[in-house]
C-alpha cells in the first residue's frame, strides 16, 4: 500500500489546519457564504436536505485494515454508527456536524486518508477497478498512476474553480470495471504495435441529464507523457468551459458543442507547451510509487479444505459462486463482500461491520480491502483455504448475502431519504426489488443482471448504464418512475434506451418483475444474461412485458 | 394576534408580514400575499424585463388573473413590446394592463421624445413614475422582483416594506442571487428576453440601456455615464430619491507577499484590440477579460509590461490558466489579478504565474492581510512545483 511521504503527510496536516482556519473566519464573517461554499466543497463537505454530508476519499478504492477501523471510529464517534460506500469509491457520513468536521479530517489524517477535492468544481478523486492488483485480465496495476494522479491534481491551482466538477478513471485491463467511458476523462491502458503499454485517453464521458459515451481523444499515450497531457485537457477545459449555464459546463458539452476534432487540436497544441515544462522528475516519483503496490507474499499452502467446504456446503458454494472471482494467482480468489443485503441500504456499513471487514483483511486479505464502484467491499487477496473461515464469519456479521452482480446487487443513489436534489426515493424502491426477488427465490435462476435507480435526472445512481435501468421523477408532485433498458457500463458500454411511460412507485416493482420473467421465457437458455438475450432480440418484446394493455390495444386495432 | 386589516396601520402589517414570512420561499411569500387579508387589493408591476419572467410564472401557476401593471413608457425597445405580448400568452396571464403618461402630459413636457436627453430624472418622473402611481391608487398592495443583489440602494431589501404608509410593496425576490434567477428560468424552460443574449442583463429604456460587457455589474448598462441607480418608483426609507448620489471611487488596494500596498502602476491600461494603436507608448499596459484568449497577445509579449486579469467572481477560475498560459508563453512582465480574487486563493494565483492582486476596499476590510499572510507561504506544499522540477 501507498505510505504518504513527509510531503504528503505535512500537505494534508496543513490542508486540515487551512480549513479549521476556514470555518472560523466563516463564523466570524471574513468569509461569505457563497465563499465558504467552494472551499468547504472541496474539503468535502456537503449540505445535504438534513444536514451537513462530509465524503471522504478512498483513492483509487484501496483501504488497509488501519483505515478501515479509523472509518468505524469516525462512524461510531461522530455520526450515527454507520457510513455509506459511493459509486465514487468514496465513503459518506451523512450526520456530522459543522465544528466537528475539522477534528474528523484530523482522524483521517491520523491513518493517511482525506476528504480534499471529493467535492467542488474540481478534479474529483481518482476511481479505478476495485480488482487492481489482483485481477487475472490486467496489464498492469493502474493505482501507481492513480496515485501519480491524485499528487498531480491535488490543489492544482488552475483547476480548483473549473465549470464544473472533473472526474477522471483509470483502468488496467481490457474488461472495463472502472467505466471509464463514463467519466470527464477515462484512462485505458493499452499497447501499440511496438508491445508498449500506454493510455487510451477518453474524453467527453458522462452520465447525469444529458448522458454521454466518452470519445478516444488520442489512441495511445506514452505513460510518461501523462500528466502533461492531462494538464493540457482540463486546461482547455477550463479556458472553454461553459459558465452561463451549470447544466452545459460538463466537458462533455465542450467536446459535443465545440467536436472532438477541435477539442483534439487545442489539446495537442497545449500538450507541446506543458510537456516542455516536465522536467522527468514525475517519472522518478512514479518508480518510487510503483514499490508501494507489490503483490502479495503469497502463501504457499494446500487448497484441500476449500474444496472439501465447496463441495459439502450449499450455502457456502452459493457464495463463492457469486461472490468471488479468479485471481492471478490460482491459489487465490477475490471475494466481494455485499453491501446489499436484500431490503437494507446499498451502500450502508455500521462501525461494527467495517470492523469486521478490517479484521477479515488483516487476518485473511494481506491487510487490504477495496471499495467497489458497486458500492461493495472488495478482499482481492484471499487464499482459497481462508474462504470457508471468511464466510462463516461473514455470516455471523450479516454481510454473507451472495448476490454480487445479481439482481439484488443494486447500485441506488441515496435519493430523496436524504439527497436536496432528489425529486424521488431510490433506496426504497432498490430495497423492495431485491426483497420481493428473495420471496420468490429466482435471483440465481436469473443470473448476472445490474439493476441500477437514481433518484433524480442527476444520475448518481448511473442508470444509464443499468442493464435495467430506474430514474425517479417528480411529475407534478407526484413519484413517477421511468424505466431504461440495455444500458452497460463495461468496456461494450452502451445507454440504455428509455422503454416507455413511467410507473407510479406501486407500479415500479410490479413492472420489473414483467420484465424479468419475460426475459426468462425468451432466453435461449440459462447462460444467455439479460443483457444478451436484449441484444439479440431488441427492446420490443421487453416493452411488451412491460406495457402488456398498451400490447393488447394493438392487437385490437390490427 | 394578527393584526385588523381594516384598521391596523400599514407600518403595523408590514412589521407583522416580514415576521411571519421571515423564513419562506418565495414561492410562499407570493402565494401568501396573494390570499393573505391583511395584505388587500394587489398588482404586479412588471417592466417585462430580463428577469421579469420568473415572477410572472410564479404568478401565473397561482393565480394568472391577478392584476399585472405594464408600464409602456412610450421609450422601450421593439423587442420588450413583442416580449411582453409572448409572455403574456405562453404563461396564460389575463389582465396585463399596460400603463401609459396622458397623452396631454407627454405633449406638454416631452413633445419631441427628447426629455431624457436633458434630464433622465424628469423624463423618467414624466413616462414612469407618475403613471405607475396613478395606477396603483387602486390597489393596497404591489409586487415586485427588486432584489437584494441589485446595489446598494437595495442591500437591506425586505419581503415587505411600508411605503409612505398607504401601500404595502412586497419583494418576493428579494433574498435570490443571480444564480437563482438563472436556475428558476432555466429549470422552467421560460422564454428568454431576446435582448439578454445580445449583452443586455438589465433592461429598461431603449436611450438609457445600454450593453454590459462581461464581468461588469448586470445594472451597469442603466443610466451608463450617470449617478443614476434608480428611476424614481423606487423608494428609499419610505421617500422617493431623486437626484445624483455621490459615489466615492476609493483606491483599490494591491496585496503582495509582503503585505497590502497601494497601487504604483499609473499609466493606463488598453485592450488586446487596442494594442497595436499603441505600440510607441513607454509601458504598455494591458486589461485581459476573464474569457479572453491569450493567444491574441502571441508574439507581443516582449513589448509588454504588465498585463492585468479580471476575475469577475472568485469562483471563476479562467484566470489562473490564462495565468500559467501567458507564462508558458514567455510572459516576463508583471502579472496582477484583480476583481473577486479572496485570500483563500492567494497561494493559487501566485502559483499560477500572478506576482500581486488588486482587491476592493471593501474585501481587504473583510479579508485583512492576516487571511492573505496565512497563504503567501505559497512556494511550500506545491505537489505540482515538485512533480514538475526544474526545467
């Protein structure tokens, strides 16, 4: 794991004393309102509809067991005794309390952590695969240049006060975990004819109002030209972005009103100037990063007891099945820890289960654990002898549901339980589609299936990339839920077409079970996922499913 | 106990209003003076202005009978007319009463339309203000869209004010900021007036409005070139103000690493467009808006010894890139930023290439140089200065 040098260390210390500063002057008037709004943005800190939100970064997903335990301490001391893991590969406390929030920053400095740049008009925390390090598909550990990243955009002092917020993902490998198509810029890794690996570079991607597939800006970008060319993107970003209009200041209205042609002519033009101002140091600094993500030191030792347990225990063989993947390694698997126990809050951990986490990491996981884009907790380094021991624990602390990437395995915003923007509740309706699934215990039958709900047009819940995909409405006064089908946020990414009028929330859970027990009826069989068996035969017999008296109509009228 | 609508003084109603309304919307504010007893017989007054659409939707989605006064001063520009009259249409208002001077008045003081020319002050009194109170004898009450943002004269603005105690006028906007304005129009997808994507934030008279350039004050294009903030419906502590208020121009104040200082540049400053009308003056000087392109200055640098920034608003961070730009470029002169730059962001602006920053009186007030101190230790914790290294 990455250890702060004595520089990062006294930034953040600096950077906690800054705000404490800040929140003074705020009380005392130096500092407007709408001053102190951007500068506690990008310290993290939200007002939410009850209450100030303070968002932590995990940078590039990756936690030790340290923090971990620091996140159960924060929870437990100053918020309600629980967090909620973000889309973002962040964590959220949604109760703490204005003169409280220097002191937790100061908690986080304490184990290397911090909540700079997870909000504001800024470049947003690095995201990367939850699987980095571990995955058998990846070219290469993407967090070295993540963390290269988050040093170089870290108070950049040209890009604290963009248009708008600027996210950037990176990824390793060819399966895209990361949906970096998705983001303002998207980080590939790739090689060239010459077998180098370098970066395809994506810009332009987003979800929210107007959502958008990210477009390859240059198709392979040495690694040591990195930052410069980074540099050279938001640069003309921030000299071209709009600011009449918060709803068009997205880079993906830049490149979409300007073409990515002249976008692509500014950048390389800027990326002369800038690369010229690279000394190589950065290079230097990123090979004493690389260090820091070594793989494990692996165990040698018999896997017999792992197949002894898969073979006896239902239970268990369910969860391996679901929940763990191949890892370079082949003694070794990464088991995903659900957040989304059916009928509980995606995302939602109490100070104990983080706790828990912590020790299955320390005792089993060579001290890590990852946060996934699927708000999920991620042990990417388990010796498959240690898996019978991790899920009997596991089912001790409630977190041994076997669902990841099922379809209870939803990924919700937090809508309007506790989000000011939100025009509809999300987490209730997330809540009973995996509930009424367990009842009528076809999750498995169904297989792989995303299922993703936000609860506003803002699109924090990425239905867009839903292979079924639920956004909750306010149509005058009223909840109404609309329904987007094909939609992927992988590396075959595509957005889901609305399929029709919405659904009033006793209609919505109704709806998604016509469409999935139709999907069942039209598979070929039983490894053709949804989004397949959507490909090959298109939206119109799923629209059917789900407008059956709208069906009905016309074969009256035909 | 609320108090007598028929026997309780207006000073007494107003004071009793802003108390119970002290902490609504404006969406409340107006759907309450629209039913509330003690408020009466109410009119909007709205000039069909740049911003005048979101009260008049708030309006229509309550009750879109309810009385609108237009004053057709006789003077506005094309446009307002044909925007009222779409206005009035797509949002369903039905009794748009459009005010007009007597025509015996306009014969008698301004029969060649030229009144404003010598005296803004009476030919806004003539074609405005006289009709307006005219109209309003009838009503108990009126609405407008002032709001706080909108100067000075307009700083303490409340829901309600007593005015000369015989109406109620009630500012439902009053605590909204551009932005709000901006969402509200945008989230109702309400028609625009066309004369605000031509350079016009705030719209009256076609002689006395003119164009605002970006970055200046949206008012500024009222009454340009004159002491003249209001047209005279408006009211000050319950009087009409008439007549020039002084403005004092104070020095803006220069904050460097060593402290705050006053300001040593004397010679004037031109435009990039300007420049090459220029080229013998000793010192050039140059004023960059914050959406400029630096590119314009390439190849010109060398002839240049101070360029100057605007920063409009410190959440407009153009000018840092257009900072490190014209560094990158090989700007060795003197680089200032001024405008709405807070302590906060000092340590940005320095290392982005700026060398001082010109602030306001009033922020350096606000912001004494204690805040500036606390980050002009600017060359320490510099993750770009370190990734970078010397070249």
């Amino acid at each position: 794991m990455y250890k702060y040098s004595d520089f990062d260390e006294k930034f953040v210390r600096e950077r906690v004393a800054q705000f404490r500063g800040q929140v003074e002057r705020r009380i005392d008037g130096s500092l407007t309102e709408d001053e102190f709004k951007p500068l506690r943005l990008m310290n993290g800190l939200y007002l939410q509809l009850h209450a100030y939100m303070l968002r932590v970064a995990v940078p590039y997903g990756t936690l030790s067991s340290r923090q971990m335990r620091q996140l159960a301490y924060i929870a437990q001391k100053w918020d309600k005794g629980y967090g909620h893991f973000t889309t973002r590969q962040n964590i959220q406390y949604n109760w703490p309390k204005l003169n409280d929030v220097p002191d937790m920053l100061s908690a986080l400095a304490d184990v290397e952590m911090h909540a700079i740049q997870t909000s504001g008009n800024t470049i947003r925390n690095v995201t990367s695969d939850q699987f980095a390090g571990a995955a058998e598909d990846e070219i290469e550990d993407p967090r070295p240049y993540a963390e290269l990243i988050r040093q170089w955009s870290t108070d950049h002092p040209e890009f604290q006060f963009l248009p708008r917020k600027f996210k950037i993902a990176i990824t390793g490998s060819p399966n895209d975990r990361a949906v970096v198509k998705a983001h303002d810029i998207g980080l590939r890794m790739a090689r060239n004819d010459a077998g180098e690996t370098g970066f395809e570079v994506i810009v332009g991607g987003g979800l929210g109002r107007t959502p958008m597939e990210g477009k390859v800006v240059r198709e392979f970008l040495p690694k040591a030209d990195l930052l410069p060319y980074l540099e050279a993107i938001v640069s003309v970003y921030n000299l071209l972005g709009r600011r009449d209009n918060k709803y068009k200041a997205r880079i993906k209205i830049t490149v979409h009103e300007n073409g990515l042609e002249t976008i692509r002519d500014l950048v390389e033009q800027e990326f002369t100037v800038r690369r010229a101002a690279f000394s190589g140091i950065d290079q230097e600094m990123l090979a004493e990063i690389k260090p820091a993500f070594p793989k494990p030191t692996y165990i040698q030792a018999p896997t017999d007891a792992f197949t002894t347990a898969y073979d006896a225990d239902p239970v268990f063989r369910s969860w391996v099945d679901t929940n763990t993947v191949a890892h370079q390694n082949g003694d070794y698997a990464i088991a995903t820890i659900s957040l989304k126990k059916h009928g509980a809050t995606p995302g939602d951990a109490t100070d104990a289960q983080m706790r828990e986490m912590a020790d299955l990491a320390e005792a089993y996981s060579h001290d890590e654990l990852r946060v996934s884009h699927e708000q999920n907790i991620v042990l990417p380094h388990v010796h498959k002898s240690h898996l019978p021991a991790i899920h009997a624990r596991l089912v001790a602390a409630d977190l041994a549901t076997a669902n990841v990437g099922l379809v209870s395995d939803i990924i919700a915003c937090p809508g309007m339980d506790y989000c000011a923007l939100a025009t509809a509740r999300s987490i209730p309706v997330a809540q009973e589609i995996a509930t009424r699934f367990d009842e009528l215990k076809l999750e498995h039958e169904i297989g792989a299936l995303k299922i993703k709900i936000s609860g506003c047009i803002n699109a924090c819940g990425h239905h867009h990339v839903g292979h079924i995909g639920i956004l909750g409405l306010d149509r005058a006064g009223v909840e109404n839920y609309q329904i987007t089908l094909g939609g992927d946020g992988t590396e075959t990414f595509a957005i889901g077409q609305r399929a029709g009028p919405g659904f009033s929330d006793t209609e919505i859970v109704p709806a998604i079970e016509r469409l999935i027990l139709a999907y069942l009826d039209l598979r070929e069989n039983s490894d053709e996922t949804f989004l397949s068996a959507y490909r090959r035969l298109g939206a119109d017999p799923f629209k059917a499913a789900l407008y059956p008296d709208a069906e009905k109509g016309r074969k009256h009228a035909a | 106990m609320q108090p007598d609508p028929f026997t309780a003084s207006v000073a007494d109603r107003v004071t009793d209003l802003n108390e119970r309304y002290l902490n609504h919307a404006a969406q409340a504010v107006l759907k309450r003076a629209l039913t509330d007893d003690t408020v009466g017989r109410i009119a909007m007054v709205s000039s069909f202005g740049a911003e005048s659409v979101v009260l008049l939707h708030m309006l229509s989605v309550i009750n879109p009978a309810t009385p609108i006064l237009f004053i057709d001063t006789q003077m506005l520009f094309e446009e307002t007319l044909t925007y009222q009259q779409e206005v009035a249409a797509h949002l369903g208002l039905t009794d748009v009463r459009t005010i007009r001077a007597t025509r015996e008045a306009v014969a008698a003081h301004d029969p060649d339309g030229l009144l404003h020319k010598s005296s803004t002050d009476a030919c806004c009194d003539l074609r405005k203000t006289v009709p307006l109170e005219n109209a309003l004898s009838n009503f108990d009450a009126w609405i407008t869209g002032r709001k706080r943002f909108q100067g000075k004269t307009r700083a303490t603005l409340d829901f309600f004010e007593n005015e000369g105690d015989t109406r109620i006028k009630i500012n439902p906007l009053a605590h909204w900021t551009p932005d709000d304005v901006q969402d509200y129009i945008i989230n109702n997808r309400l028609p625009r007036h066309p004369l605000v994507a031509k350079g016009y934030p705030s719209i009256g008279c076609a002689p006395c409005t003119s164009r605002v350039a970006p970055g200046e004050d949206p008012r500024s294009g009222r009454w340009r070139d004159q002491d003249k903030e209001e047209c005279g419906i408006h009211f000050i502590n319950g009087k009409v103000v008439r007549g020039p208020i002084l403005k004092e121009e104070p020095m803006n104040i220069i904050v460097t690493d060593q402290g705050f200082g006053q300001d040593d540049w004397t010679l004037a400053y031109t435009t990039p467009d300007e420049l090459a009308d220029n080229s013998d003056a000793p010192a050039l000087a140059i004023d960059l808006a914050s959406d400029a392109d630096p590119a314009v200055l390439a190849g010109k640098l060398d002839g240049i010894d101070m360029i100057r920034i605007d920063f409009p608003s410190f959440a407009d961070g153009r000018g840092f890139t257009l900072a490190r730009r014209l560094r990158l470029m090989g700007f060795n002169g003197r680089l200032r930023a001024k405008g709405h730059v807070i302590a906060d962001q000092y340590a940005m602006a320095r290392r982005s290439g700026f060398e001082e920053v010109e602030i306001t009186p009033e922020l350096a007030e606000r912001q004494p140089w204690d805040q500036w101190k606390a980050r002009a230790t600017w060359q320490d914790h510099d993750y770009q200065n370190r990734l970078r290294g010397a070249v």
